[in-house]
C-alpha cells in the first residue's frame, strides 16, 4: 500500500509540475516584445531569407541544407536573447526557445522510431518482396498504373511517402524499362498519390504528425479527410489513365527472399502505432513516448534474431532484369543490429527540421506570425488563407509552413 502511495503522489506531483511549467509558459510569453518593427527583428528575417537561400540552392552549392538552417536558428536565437538580456527578461527568451526544443524533440523520437522500423523492414526485404511480387503479375501497362497508384495510396498512410514514392516507382520503372512515357506518367502518379495519402492519417506525413502531436486535432478526426484525399488522387490519375498505353509489358519473373522476422517486425511497427495512438488519446501522453516503448519490441526481438542466427538464402533482385543476384555481404552483414538501423537515420533532414523549428519559433516570438495570422486568417478568411498557404508550400518546403501556422494557432472549424 505504501509503494501504491508513493506511485500515486509521484504521478499527483508530476501532473502539478507539467501544469505550473503550463502556466510558466504562458506567463512569460504573455511578457514578450513585439520586435517586428525593431531592427532585430529586420535581422532576424534577414538571416532566415539568406540561410533559405542556401537550402534551396542545395544541389548547386553542394552544401548540405541543415548546416545553413542550423546556423540561422543559432544566430536568431542569439539577436533576440540580447535583446531581451538588456531589457532584464533572459527568462521569458529561455521559457520560449525551451517550448521550442521540446516540440521539435517529440517530434525528433517519433521520427527515430519510425524511420528505424522502416530501415528495418528493408533489410529484411519485406519492400523487396511486395515489389517482387508484383512484378510477377503480368500486368499490363493501365493495370500496374492503377494498382501502384492504389498501393502508394494506402502505404503512405503508415509510412512515410518519399519511402512509398520511391518504392513505388522502382516498380514502374523495373516493369516498365522499355517504355519512357509509361515510367514518366506513372511515377508522377505514384508521387501524387503518396501524398494524397499521406494526408488522411497523422502517420503519413510529418506535417499531419505535428498537427497531431500539437493536441489540435483527435486522431481519428483526421480520416474525415480520407475522402477528400481519395479525390485529389483519383482526379490526377483518372487523366493521366489516358497517357498510358494499352500495351503488356515483356514479362519479368522476379524472386526475392525474405529474411527471417521479416514479417514479425511489420506487426511489431502496426503494434508500435497502436501503443502511440493509445498513449496519445487514452493516456494523455505524448505519442513520442508512446513510440519510444513501441522501439523496445524491436529491440527485444531484435536480440531474438541475434541469439537465435542461422545462415540464411540471401538472394536479392535486380530491379531492372528481375534476375536473382547473390548479395556480396558476409555471413555476419545478416545478423539484425536495431543500432545499425539507427544509424542508417537522414540526420541531415532531421538537422533541418531543427533549424526549421528555431527560426520559426524565433519568427513567432518576434511577433511576425503573429501579425501574418491577423492578415490571413482575420482578413482574408480561412478558406482563402489555407488555399495560399497551399501554393506556397508548393514551392517553400512544407515543414516550415506548417510549422508556422501551428505557431499562429489561427481558430479554424474542423468541419
């Protein structure tokens, strides 16, 4: 009974401490400055136009796109803590940048998690062999649109879409090497469609993950929009159906093994969802935390596999001839390390999205987003607004965007 005391004060004693770090949070930026007029604000928007410059001239300059983000965020969030030093508030500044790190830090363990399993199931080919199997359909050239178009869909709304996009297209491109019209149509479409789908489900995209970290919307709020999303890809598609040839392609016959577990880990990734969705809506617990513990079933099972090793077929697939090809790795390259898929992240993206983060955060504080949000959403009105913020993001990352308009917190019905 004792021991159920303690656990009980402790879990009172934590809930009063998230609540007054509530109400610190709101208290201190209830107390901040409007520098959107003040030279350091003109710096600060100065310094992120210049660093997004460089990102965007990535590939020509060859640098990649975090180091520039990452400076911008340091710099901005240096101008404004002098400022703030010298009006004697160093802690409303340190309250706000803090709120910040936290965000991007919930996000940056969800992200860790799912990138992992998704590493994960590619080594142990579970992408291989859907990809194998239907190059050994023996679709036609209209069919293997549909049905990757379809596929894309529904895959990106558990997995992120670049990954979706891509594996999609690999397909296409291995069914259809001989014809050029027929990759090129079908691999925008399979692009289309991964975002399309990506839309519906908090999973699908980072940008309706952060929404649903953010508390702003239910999880199961987000499939009213499975509908519309099923429209903006059938739409695209439905004209595109017509660019693409009657004709069969040559037939391919691709094999490809699966290595031991492989269909294990997908349960353990549905079962990871499952336990971030449950710690989200039933606990109250950030979805971060949630997949973090869904992490430990693959490593547990990941020492499974090591301890229980054996030699294993290690056959892969030419995505171009389908012919079976001999992996050149050692015995040992088979062994599952949850650490080697770990570190297989894209830390240059998740390094971006830290520096996104900061600079917009800094943006918010200086009150830009805050006079944006009166002009957009008080002015122009919702609709018009969000179809603006549509465009840009069509040609600005939408991280960023995203991330700015959750920091306006503009009041929006979710009908």
């Amino acid at each position: 009974m004792k021991d159920f005391n303690k656990v009980l004060l402790g879990s009172l004693a934590g809930a009063g401490l998230m609540l007054f770090s509530t109400n610190v949070l709101a208290e201190s930026l209830s107390q901040a400055l409007d520098l959107s007029g003040h030279g350091v604000g003109f710096l600060c928007i100065g310094i992120f136009t210049i660093a997004y410059l460089f990102v965007v001239l990535e590939e020509v300059l060859e640098l990649r796109k975090s180091k520039p983000m990452m400076l911008a965020a340091a710099l901005i969030w240096v101008a404004i803590a002098l400022v703030y030093k010298d009006q004697g508030l160093s802690s409303v500044a340190e309250t706000a940048i803090r709120h910040d790190v936290l965000d991007y830090g919930e996000l940056l363990l969800f992200l860790i998690v799912s990138i992992a399993y998704i590493n994960a199931m590619e080594e142990r080919r579970v992408f291989d062999s859907l990809r194998a199997w239907l190059v050994n359909q023996g679709l036609n050239y209209r069919q293997l649109f549909w049905v990757t178009g379809i596929l894309a869909f529904f895959i990106s709304s558990v997995s992120n879409n670049m990954t979706t996009a891509m594996l999609m297209c690999a397909v296409v491109m291995a069914v259809g090497k001989d014809n050029p019209k027929f990759v090129g149509v079908s691999c925008v479409n399979t692009v289309v469609a991964a975002n399309a789908g990506g839309a519906f489900c908090p999973f699908g995209d980072i940008t309706t993950l952060m929404v649903w970290q953010k508390g702003i919307i239910e999880f199961w709020t987000f499939f009213k929009l499975f509908v519309p999303s099923v429209v903006n890809f059938l739409i695209p598609a439905t004209i595109m159906h017509f660019a693409i040839p009657k004709t069969q392609p040559a037939p391919i016959h691709a094999k490809v093994v699966t290595r031991r577990g492989a269909k294990r880990i997908v349960v353990l990734f549905l079962l990871t969802v499952l336990t971030a969705v449950g710690f989200q809506n039933s606990l109250q617990l950030p979805a971060a935390v949630g997949m973090m513990a869904g992490l430990t079933y693959l490593q547990l099972f990941g020492y499974f596999l090591h301890i229980t090793h054996r030699d294993e077929p290690d056959l892969g697939l030419d995505p171009m001839s389908g012919e079976e090809t001999p992996d050149a790795g050692s015995e040992d390259s088979l062994r599952f390390d949850v650490f080697h898929h770990l570190a297989r992240m894209e830390w240059d993206t998740l390094l971006f999205f830290y520096g996104v983060v900061l600079c917009v955060g800094g943006m918010n504080f200086l009150g830009y987003l805050k006079h944006l949000s009166v002009f957009l959403y008080g002015e122009l009105g919702a609709t018009p607004a969000n179809v603006l913020v549509g465009v840009i993001s069509a040609l600005i990352d939408n991280i960023p965007v995203m991330f700015a308009i959750l920091a306006m917190r503009p009041e929006m019905s979710e009908v």
